[in-house]
C-alpha cells in the first residue's frame, strides 16, 4: 500500500476515533487532509477560493464541486481502509479494527445511499477550511 494512502489511513483513523458518530465531520476533516493549503473560506467574505498551483495565484472557487466528488471517497472507506485495517496495521488489536472497519463500512454506505447531510457537510467544511485574512 502507497506510503501516503497508509498516512491518510492513520490520519482517518484518529478521525472516526474523535468524531465516531459524526460522518459529516470525519468526511469534512479527510477533505481537508487531502486538499491541504489549497483551498479555503474567507470567513469575513464568505468566499471559496482554490491555488492555480500554475499561476500561482488564488482564485475563487465554488465548493460545491468538491462536495459532488464525495462518491469518490466511498471506495475509500469501504475498501482501502478495511484492507489497510486488515492489511497493515499491526498497531490496533482485533476489537479495535473491528469498531473502526465497521464505522468505516457505515460511512460507505451513508455515501453509496446518499444518506450524508450536504448542508452540515458544507458548514463543518466552512468552519474547517476557515481563514479570517483576506488573500
């Protein structure tokens, strides 16, 4: 398994550990983990905005796009963390990779059944992705 793939396993992980019951936020905090410094919320503005690493400047950005890509993430946690939990964690016993292969299974289905709030999603991603300076 990629090294960066084991890291956001890790990072998800103490995610479910903090938020167990709370989907919208482990998906909002895995957003952020993956999308790290090149999108944020203007908090005064309440604007998006999202760095062209090519012209090196940022532009605004409609979040809504990464919240249409959520599908994406549900490969995510219905097989690359069940496989990492399987796989490659020596660190966790058997009970405990149980709790978190099944809370991961949930949040797989909570996105294949389209059960996920999108308007808390967006909220919790607001308040996480939040800066109060202006760029």
């Amino acid at each position: 398994m990629d090294k960066d793939i084991v890291e956001y396993c890790i990072k998800t992980i103490s995610f479910i550990n903090s938020n167990k019951d709370d989907y919208e936020k482990i998906i909002a905090l895995l957003f952020k983990e993956l999308r790290d410094h090149d999108i944020v919320y203007i908090n005064k503005k309440k604007i998006w905005y999202k760095y062209n690493k090519n012209d090196k400047k940022w532009e605004q950005y409609n979040f809504k796009i990464l919240l249409s890509k959520i599908t994406e993430l549900y490969e995510f946690f219905d097989d690359i963390m069940i496989k990492y939990l399987d796989n490659e964690n020596s660190s966790l016993n058997n009970n405990n990779k149980s709790r978190f292969k099944s809370v991961s299974r949930l949040i797989a289905s909570y996105i294949f059944e389209q059960k996920i709030d999108m308007t808390k999603l967006y909220k919790i991603c607001s308040n996480i992705f939040s800066i109060d300076n202006d760029i």
